[in-house]
C-alpha cells in the first residue's frame, strides 16, 4: 500500500512538473521568413503580399502586433493571457521592434521579437493590434529605403 501512494504521488509530480515546464519559445522561423520578405522588397520596388496564418506551422486563433512602449498589463487585460514571456523582450521599453504573439484557447503559444528593420508595423494604427485566424494578411513594400508592412 505504502508503494503505491509512493508510486502515485511521483506520478502526479511528474505530471504536474510537464505541465508547468513548458516554456513558450520565440518563432525564429517566422521572423527569419518576415526578414526574408523585407530583404526582398528592398531590393525590387513591388509590394510582396504575406499572411501570417501561412507563416506558421501550429494551431492559433488570434495574433496581437504589440507597438513598442506597449504596457504588458493593457495586453493581458485584452487576451487574459500569461504573457510573463513576451515582458522579457522589453518591448514596453524599446522602440526598435514589434513583437507578434501568437495566441491559441487563451493561451500565448508563439512570439515573434521583430526588429522594426525586418518588417516595420509602425504604419499600422493602435498600440495593440488584433487579428483573427484568417484575416492576419499584410503586403510589405519599400517606402524609402524601408520594409514597410501594410494591412492587406
């Protein structure tokens, strides 16, 4: 008996220790494809249209482009989200990027850190951004000399 609860009592802390272990990553692949696009409308002069439901390979329904000096806490009253991650890339402090979060069932699954020389949002209206699943869609274009992103 006294093996048992032993042996359940490990179950349950392991269990509990992978639940909380999960640790929400940045997007390297999605900002280098946003990089790639920026690159790409600087040196040719034409609009490259993009969507970031086809950037992504995982399952969300809505992204927040968060403006720089964005307060975190005016984020998480929005999507009642832990958004303890994306207060570590400074954002609320810095205005050199844009960071893109990704969220799924209240839950923040992915992020982006953007440097504003990689894609610039800063044309797009608000200091937070909502887009649903489907509607996240965008053109970069070269407006002197700078990738500039655009709601499609």
């Amino acid at each position: 008996m006294k093996n048992r609860l032993l042996f359940l009592n490990l179950i349950f802390i392991l269990a509990l220790a992978a639940s909380c272990g999960r640790e929400v990553k940045e997007d390297i692949a999605v900002k280098e494809r946003i990089g790639e696009i920026a690159e790409k409308v600087l040196v040719g002069s034409t609009a490259i249209p993009f969507s970031l439901d086809s950037l992504t390979s995982y399952t969300w329904e809505e992204v927040y482009i968060i403006t720089p000096y964005t307060q975190i806490d005016r984020v998480k009253h929005i999507t009642r989200a832990d958004l303890s991650t994306i207060e570590e890339t400074g954002i609320e402090y810095d205005d050199g990027k844009k960071v893109i979060a990704f969220i799924n069932n209240g839950k923040l699954t992915s992020y982006v850190d953007l440097p504003r020389g990689s894609g610039d949002f800063a044309y797009l209206q608000d200091s937070i951004l909502l887009y649903p699943f489907g509607s996240a869609e965008f053109r970069m274009v070269n407006k002197n000399g700078r990738a500039v992103v655009e709601k499609n």
